[in-house]
C-alpha cells in the first residue's frame, strides 16, 4: 500500500496497526503488527517469530509492546486464557487475578 498510515495484513488481510510515538523533530514508528498474530517485526511475530509470551512470563504484542510479568495487562491475558483452556467461569478468572496480586 502506499498510504503510510495503512497496511493490509499479509497473512489475514485485516487491516493493521502500530505505534507512533512524535519525538520533535519527527514521528518514530514500531512495526506494524495485526490481531491475527503476524508482526513486521519477527522478535514480535506469534506466528512464525518469537513475539507473545515469553520465557520470564512477559508479553510481547505484534506492535512491538513489551508487557512484564507483573504487569496487570498480562495478568488479565493469563487469566483470559485460563478461562479459555480450562473453561473456569468469568468469576475465576478474577479470582486468578485476585489471588495473584
Ligand atoms: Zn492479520
């Protein structure tokens, strides 16, 4: 594409997104990553790559966004995905979050 501001997924077609952060004397760009789990970046891929979780317990999302362990965003994630694996109701997985503060 040649808009700047847009790029179609290659794996899904989906439109994509990333993070721009305006430092002065111009704009810095992460790279364009898609809900499907494709990243430009390769570090930041769960498809084919190394992004999502990592070995210490943190999280990193297909537009280059590093979540800690500890932090309450990938808290909820590991809780969202308990839900889905082990079918525990919505009450637990606040009760996993709860437990893990
Ligand atoms: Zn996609």
């Amino acid at each position: 594409m040649s808009n700047e501001d847009q790029k179609a997924c290659p794996n899904c077609n989906d439109a994509c997104y990333r993070d721009a952060v305006d430092v002065g004397v111009g704009t810095i760009y992460g790279p364009w990553g898609c809900t499907c789990g494709w990243s430009e970046d390769a570090r930041c891929d769960q498809i084919t790559g190394s992004g999502g979780w990592q070995e210490n317990g943190s999280y990193v999302d297909t537009a280059g966004n590093l979540y800690p362990k500890d932090n309450v965003v990938t808290q909820m994630m590991r809780a969202a995905e308990a839900h889905e694996t082990q079918g525990a109701s919505e009450l637990d997985a606040v009760a996993i979050l709860a437990k893990e503060d």
